[in-house]
C-alpha cells in the first residue's frame, strides 16, 4: 500500500520553480511532503466589475461630516440584507455626500492592517464554495511564519474589492478550473461543457464561425503556463479613463512582481463585466493604459458598447427593480444605489464615470421621444449629438436633470458642490472619452452579452402624454408641478412665459393638470443594455468571436452557465496567442 502524501502548497518564492519550503511536524508523522511547483510560464486573468461592483471607502474628512462610525462608502454585499432598509431610507444629501468621487477611493485589501478599515474583517465577503479547488490559493502550513489562508491570498489578489455576490463565482470558476484542467492525464470532467462544444450552443454569431476547442488545444495551452486570477475594482464613479490609468499601473506591479520571483510574465488576459468593458478599452488606447503589448486580450461581458438608454431612465425614475426577489444582489444595489430619480441624481450627476454610461453619438438618432396619441410629437437627438441636444437640456419637463436634484446636500463649489455646469463639465468629458474610444478595441477581443427579448430594455425613453389631456399645444414649456421621481410627472398645460411665476393665469383659473410617464422597456436585451448597444461589437468587425446570448439579466450575467463557458472559451484561445520570449 502506498504511503499517505502530505502536499505542501504550490510554491510562490523567489526562484520557486527550482526550490520547496517544507514544514515542521511531529516525530510521529511519517507522511512525505511532496511539493508542487508552479510552471514557469503565468498569464494572470485581470477581473474588471462594473458600476457599482467595486466597494468604496470615503475620506476621513467626509466620514467626520456625515458622523459615521465606519468609513464604508459602499459596500453592499457586506452591509447585508438587515442593512438593506436603512440604505434604501438614505435622503439623497447623504448618497451625495457618501458617493462622491472626489472624497472617495477603492476598498483595497491590506494584510495586516487594521481589519475594521482594511484587513480581514473588512473583506469578509470573500468565501469559498465547498468544491472549489486551486492549486495556486491553499493555506498555509500553520507552523509556517505569517501563515496565510487560501481566503486571504484571494484577497490579496483583489477578490474583496468587488461585490462577491455578484463576481465570486465567476472568480473561483476561473481559478479553479484554469488551474485544474487535466488530472492523470485525462480531462477533468468539469471541462466537459466547454472542450469540445461547438460555440453555437453558446449562441456564438455565425458571421464569425468559431471551432470547438480540442483536449489538445487546451493541453497545449495548460502544460507549462499558470492562471492566476486577480479582480481589480476601480473607483466608478470617477472618469473611466482616470480609472484605466490607475488599473494600468496595478497590472504592471503583477506583471513585475511575477517576473522578480523568477516566472516569465509578459502579458495579461483582461475580463470585464459591463462599465468594466469601458475601463478595459480605455486600456490598450495610448492616451489611458497605453497597454497594447501587456494585454494579450480581453473578454467583455454586457458591454454598453455605445451606452444605454437606462442611464437617462434611471436620473428621471431610480432603478428599476426588475422583478427581483428582495434579497437578491440587484434588489440590494439598486436599493443602496435609488429607487428614485432625485437618489440617483444627486450621485451620478456628480460622478463622471457614471456620465459615460449615457448613449453616445454613435448610438443614434431619435432614442429619446414625446408621444401623445400614439404619434410622436418630438424626438432627439437629431443631429446625432445627444450631449448637446439631450444632457444639457436646462430647464424642460423632459430634461435629463433637473437642477434641484444635482446639490441637494447644498454643498458650496469650493466643496464639491454641484452644479448643472459642472455637469455638464463632466459631459464633455464624457463626449470626449466616447470619442476617443469609440474605434478602440483590443486586437484580440472576445464579448457575450444578452441579446434577449424576454428581457425587456430601454432601448429609447418615451414619454407619453396621457391622452386624456385637448391637444397638447405648447408642451415643450408646460410647468412641472409634481414629480413623482419614478417617471411620472404632473404638468400643467399652459406656456409659463405668458402668466406670473406663481403659476395663476392673468383672469383665468388654472387648467387641469396633465400626466406624462415614461413607458416600460421594450427591447431585446438584458434589462440594461440593450442589444443595440451591446451589437457594436458585433458591427466593428474588430472582435474576433461575439456571442449573443438569452437568459440572463444584467447583473447576474455570469451566472449564467452559458456566459461562463464562453469566457472561458475566450481566455483560452486568447492564451494560445500569449507571448513568450522562451
């Protein structure tokens, strides 16, 4: 019978594919320590959340203004569901002054540190499936100095930072299985749903045909190469390219430390989940990341390619919930986020990143309409220039901001304060960014993303006049005399220029009020994007394999069993054209 084997963790020291470190143990065990070395060669995978997915902290500063005992700014999966309700009752003077970019920064993980601010107790939201396995995240030998648990060195590599609820599984899916792909030489069974599938059942495009991948496809590409797995939050409410350059310079820190414990890292493999699409193209474009040559190629998940008409309806109505189960990780982000317009408003109104999710000029003509009757009365933009013809509309009932909901903590501009100005500041930065990016996608670009009608998306907003009203003349100048913050307005159907500012008629007595509402969603997509916008890629002709998939909402989109394989897809044949000097 053979002997019991104790193995000791994969080695990460300086020169750790030429030495072991072994452990003590009691005279009695017998066992062998049999050690593992990792290959030479590492492709680390690069995990980029979107809005919303990456946990903030704010300055002391605002922590002392607000007079919270804590210096969470968001933190969602570990605020928790018994959280849930005082979040959601936040005025939106708190949101303001809690979600604001220049007083906040990512929650990064530091071992060691003070756990209530950045240790352990902090990054609890990272947990481990029962039948997650790697090689490359085992704990230490408790005899060893500063012993580490498997937990902690996914927290090191960023799996704190991110809303877990929503990407943990997808992490230790990657993890696990890029690192666990054969075993006596056969193929491990979970594999089995990716190696030798064709991409159609993925629902890849037939206009760009893909080919199964091979058992020796994948062998080749796993014999003598590791994949560790990092998630990188970025600060969303910030400039998305301000953001490229700070996850630039943390991929350059992974590919030189690899490097001084003696591997050969050159590149990276970069996935992203929605706003994290933005952040990830901003990386290879020479103004932002300018990482061309470190990044051998990226997967995009539910990529607003050319933004999404949501944003416009979520400043107007708060987040929709979706049907959702309470409890659920979108039900509690969009609860912390806002179920009202003002909520929302008062944070993305003064976060630039935010901006950027708007549609672009790229996206089109005529998204935003008035209909009374079932016929249009107006529809913009129309010359292809929504910042200029939509975003800073002042002063309309159907104007994406109204300006009393921009600065309600009534902070003064030395302070951050907003104003519709600087709004519309971060506007043209956000136009700028669009353009910038607008052509740039890594040579070796993989996407999926939901193509659904089933799942309903506001591929325009439509305002409709409620038919009940005489023939809407003057409309564009009707008063707003209530708001219902979720996409219903009371108007009163009269030209304001032509009576006092007390709203009363010269002789007249005032009209009957009328009603507008924003309708529901109607298009194929995710119940976010919709799949016009995602389609872009598709239309580039510069992503080499697209798959347009159904059954998932935005958030949980990798979730999905048939979002997974076909990222794993990706990263594989993205790994077959890594760079290796030897």
């Amino acid at each position: 019978m053979a002997r019991a084997e104790q193995p000791l963790p994969a080695q990460q020291n300086q020169d750790a594919a030429r030495k072991a470190k072994g452990f003590v143990t009691p005279k009695e065990d017998q066992k062998p320590q049999c050690a593992r070395m990792l290959p030479k060669r590492v492709l680390p995978v690069i995990f980029l959340p979107g809005i919303m997915g990456s946990n903030l902290r704010m300055s002391e500063q605002r922590q002392r203004h607000l007079g919270k005992k804590d210096n969470i700014a968001w933190r969602p999966d570990v605020l928790g569901l018994s959280n849930v309700s005082g979040a959601a009752a936040q005025s939106p003077q708190a949101r303001q002054l809690a979600l604001d970019p220049l007083q906040t920064t990512v929650d990064i993980y530091q071992p060691g540190g003070r756990t209530e601010v950045s240790g352990d107790e902090r990054h609890s939201n990272v947990e481990f499936r029962k039948s997650f396995s790697s090689p490359t995240l085992t704990d230490d030998p408790a005899t060893e100095e500063k012993a580490r648990t498997a937990v902690q060195k996914a927290r090191e590599r960023g799996w704190g930072e991110v809303l877990f609820k929503s990407y943990g599984g997808l992490l230790q899916q990657m993890e696990s299985r890029l690192n666990n792909t054969f075993a006596d030489g056969k193929l491990r069974q979970d594999w089995r749903d990716v190696v030798g599938v064709v991409p159609s059942v993925w629902q890849s495009d037939p206009s760009l045909p893909q080919k199964a991948l091979t058992e020796e496809e994948l062998k080749k590409v796993a014999t003598g190469c590791w994949f560790p797995v990092y998630a990188f939050g970025y600060n969303w409410l910030q400039s998305n390219g301000d953001s490229a350059k700070v996850i630039a310079a943390r991929i350059n820190c992974v590919i030189a430390d690899l490097s001084g414990l003696g591997y050969e890292c050159n590149q990276v493999v970069v996935v992203t989940h929605s706003m994290g699409g933005l952040v990830g193209r901003a990386l290879v474009h020479p103004k932002f990341g300018n990482l061309q040559n470190k990044i051998a190629g990226i997967v995009h998940g539910v990529m607003p390619a050319l933004g999404a008409p949501a944003g416009y309806k979520r400043m107007r109505a708060g987040f929709e919930d979706n049907g959702l189960v309470l409890g659920g990780t979108e039900s509690i982000a969009a609860k912390v986020a806002g179920n009202y317009g003002d909520e929302v408003t008062a944070v993305l109104a003064n976060a630039p990143g935010g901006l950027q999710l708007l549609p672009t000029e790229r996206y089109g003509n005529g998204w935003l309409r008035i209909r009374y009757q079932g016929r249009d009365l107006d529809a913009w933009p129309k010359q292809g220039d929504p910042y200029k013809e939509i975003y800073k509309i002042a002063g309309k009932w159907y104007s994406l901001f109204r300006e009393e909901w921009i600065n309600p903590a009534g902070l003064p501009p030395e302070q951050g304060g907003g104003t519709f100005k600087r709004t519309c500041n971060y506007l043209d930065l956000a136009q700028h960014f669009h353009n910038l990016i607008a052509d740039t996608f890594h040579p070796a670009s993989y996407a999926h993303y939901g193509a659904d009608h089933k799942r309903k998306s506001f591929s325009e907003v439509v305002w409709e006049i409620d038919s009940g009203c005489a023939d809407p003349e003057e409309w564009r100048d009707w008063p707003i005399i209530s708001d219902s913050r979720q996409g219903r307005v009371e108007l009163v159907r009269w030209n304001p220029l032509r009576y006092n500012k007390a709203l009363q008629p010269y002789g007249e007595e005032m009209p009957s009020p009328v009603y507008a509402s924003i309708t529901a969603a109607s298009a194929a997509g995710d119940q976010t994007v919709p799949a016009k916008s995602a389609d872009y890629q598709l239309r580039s002709g510069k992503l080499k394999a697209v798959f347009r998939q159904t059954g998932y909402e935005h958030q949980s989109s990798y979730a999905d069993p048939h979002a997974i394989a076909s990222t794993l897809y990706s990263i594989i044949r993205i790994a077959q054209q890594a760079s290796w000097k030897s």
